[in-house]
C-alpha cells in the first residue's frame, strides 16, 4: 500500500471537485473523499495514485480461460 496521498483544499465546493479532477487527470490518481467542508474550515477532498499492478492469481496471472 502506497502512503502517497494528494489533497485539494479550496474555497467552494466547485473549486475543489475541479481541482481533484485535475489532479486524478494528470496524476493519474483516484478519488478517495469527494469535496467535503466537514473540517469547518474550507472544502478538502483526497486522492491516491491508481493501483497499476495486480496481485498474482493461482493460474500465474492469465485469467481465466487461458490455456497452454
């Protein structure tokens, strides 16, 4: 598990989805929170780096159907 976690802090609550958009767009990154003002103070919203790799699977990783 990655401890790589960006956040969006903005004024509006529109400011900050578009901003995490952004983000999760050249970050390649996913949301994890959307755009909450929870905190009291300003709206935050959090996203973490998308999962590139697949744990092994008991056929070596080639699914289902797979032969030879």
């Amino acid at each position: 598990m990655s401890d790589v976690v960006y956040m969006v802090r903005a004024k509006s609550e529109a400011s900050c989805q578009r901003e995490l958009d952004l983000i999760c767009e050249r970050m390649g990154a996913v949301p994890v929170t959307s755009p909450t003002d929870a905190a009291g103070r300003d709206w935050v919203a959090r996203a973490v780096p998308a999962r590139t790799t697949k744990a092994p699977t008991a056929d070596g990783g080639r699914g289902p159907g797979v032969s030879g």
